[in-house]
C-alpha cells in the first residue's frame, strides 16, 4: 500500500482482556518497528523486526507483550492480561532496510484505552 | 536525567515568525538526528535528517547539530498556519535503527 495502516485506529477494552493490534507495512519494507506513545510524551521503542525475526525485542516491558511477523509483512502486537497503564497509542513503523538511512514511514496509530 | 530533552512547550507564535526548537541529549554515541512533525491523531512525519555534526537546510526549515554541546536545533523561517503541530526530535547511534525521542513540543501558529 501507500502507507503503513494500523487497526483498529481505537480500542477500548477492559482490564485483564487480551488484545491484538495489526500493523501492515510499506509493500518491500523489510523492517518494521514498534513504538508506545504515551500521552505528552515522545515514541518509546518496543520491538524491531528485520524479515519474520525479532532483531531487537529490548522495549517490551515485560512478557506481557509479545509480537509476530510470521511472513515478514504483516505484524502483530499482542498484549495478555491489559493494564491501564498499557493506555497509548502505538504505533507501527517500517523502513526499506534495518538502517536509517531512507528514515522511517510510521503509521497514524492505534489508541489503545484500558478501563 | 532522560537520554533527549525537549521542551515541551506549549510554543505559540504570530504567523511569519521565525521558530526555534530545541534539544539536548546526553548520549555521546548519537550519531542520528531527526525530526520529526506529528498533527494531532497521527503519526510522526520525518521532516530533517543529519548525521553527525552541521546544518542542513530544506526550504523553510534548518537543522543544526552541535555534537560538542551535545545540542540540536530545529528552525522554522516564515511560520504558516499549517505548521502548527508537535515537533519531535529523535536520536539514534550504535544500533542504527532504534530511534530515542524527545517528548515533542507542541507549536502553534497564529493567522
């Protein structure tokens, strides 16, 4: 596609339910990045993947969350047992390689509300 | 002490001003600038990108990078309506993909 989509743009679920985000790519884009955006703050990194691997899972604050890229296209954020601290907007990132050279296409995100 | 710091503002200026925004960083690694333009209920846009230390200009908008003061600029010449927005500035050095960022400072310009 043109850019990278994100869904859903809202969630609102409770606490203590699983949810899964989707995030598709920039088509040819081999890397793609995730990112939490809390609310007045900058992008934090939560995981990179380079192809179907996790290059770099060292943001991901604990083994709640957890990511796939099965076949190096798509992505999947999934968060178990939500917290209302899990409260953000994510977003989805992906570059043509794993450098920065061509920069980063985000996303516009997905609003993730835990109540 | 964070690894960016970015005053969050909020900035508000007459249309036709020029703009400076700001950040320092502690991370001597850094060898990545960028900023970055994010409307409200989107994601960052890339506006600027340096490596290392220099300025570079593209049409209204100059980046400076002081790696010595460890301190980064953002300049905005001719400020429009449309540029009213927050302003990220984001870093990366040693891993070469993972990008730090400020909080973003949000700008508003007035008609």
């Amino acid at each position: 596609g043109a850019g990278v989509s994100q869904t859903p743009s809202n969630k609102v679920t409770e606490k203590g339910k699983y949810v899964e985000l989707r995030c598709d790519p920039i088509s040819g884009h081999t890397a793609l990045y995730w990112y939490r955006q809390s609310l007045g703050q900058g992008p934090e990194f939560l995981i990179y993947f380079q192809g179907t691997g996790a290059a770099d899972d060292s943001g991901l604050p604990n083994d709640r969350f957890f990511a796939v890229r099965p076949e190096g296209s798509v992505s999947t954020l999934k968060i178990q047992r939500t917290e209302r601290g899990d409260s953000a907007v994510y977003l989805c990132a992906s570059s043509l390689d794993g450098g920065l050279n061509y920069g980063y296409t985000f996303g516009s995100g997905t609003r993730l509300t835990v109540v | 002490q964070k690894e960016v710091e970015q005053d969050p503002g909020p900035l508000s200026v007459p249309e036709g001003a020029i703009v400076s925004l700001n950040c320092t960083y502690s991370n001597s690694a850094f060898q990545y600038f960028m900023w970055y333009r994010q409307y409200s209920r989107k994601g960052p846009e890339l506006l600027m990108y340096t490596y290392s230390s220099g300025n570079k200009e593209d049409g209204r908008f100059t980046a400076q990078v002081d790696k010595s003061s460890k301190y980064i600029s953002l300049f905005i010449r001719d400020s429009q309506p449309s540029d009213s927005a927050t302003y990220l500035c984001a870093t990366s050095g040693g891993s070469n993909y993972k990008l730090t960022f400020g909080k973003g400072t949000l700008l508003t310009v007035n008609p």
